[in-house]
C-alpha cells in the first residue's frame, strides 16, 4: 500500500485519491465488526485474502510516509453514500 501510495505522491500538484482500507482489527481479530468475518471469507475464496490492514488512528502518519497528506477519514457507511449513492 505505501509503494502505490507513494507512486500517487509523485503525480502532478493537488493530485487526490480516494481508497478504501480494511481496519487492522478485521485482519487480526482484534476487533469485532458486523460483517467482518464474511468479508475476510468472501475475498479469500475470491483468492486475494486482506493481509494488510490499517487502524485508523495512524492513517495519517501512513500517508505522510507516502508524502501525502490526509483530507478527511470517514466511515464506510459515509463513502457508500457519497461515492456509491445507488448503495
């Protein structure tokens, strides 16, 4: 993630992305969350289990290794509805 994310540092000046992450806790137990569980099933039958995941209250640092910086962290009940209206 941090390789991709430093390749998007790289582009021109007032570049954004928007990306999705999965919160470490889904990955490493150490969280429940509703639909977890299905999920991490539903992409290792998929054959591109989530290896990685990030706690949010180190997003920013995460990015700013990349040379990026951090505009806002919402929720997934958020982005659905403004990146996936029809959701």
């Amino acid at each position: 993630m941090l390789r991709v994310l430093s390749e998007v540092a790289r582009c021109a000046a007032c570049t954004r992305i928007v990306f999705t992450y999965v919160h470490r806790g889904v990955i490493d137990h150490s969280q429940a969350f509703s639909g977890g569980d299905r999920i991490l099933r539903n992409v290792r039958e998929l054959g591109e289990p989530w290896t990685f995941g990030v706690l949010p209250e180190q997003l920013d640092e995460l990015v700013g290794r990349a040379g990026l910086t951090l505009c806002e962290d919402m929720g997934a009940d958020d982005y659905r509805v403004r990146y996936l209206p029809a959701w």
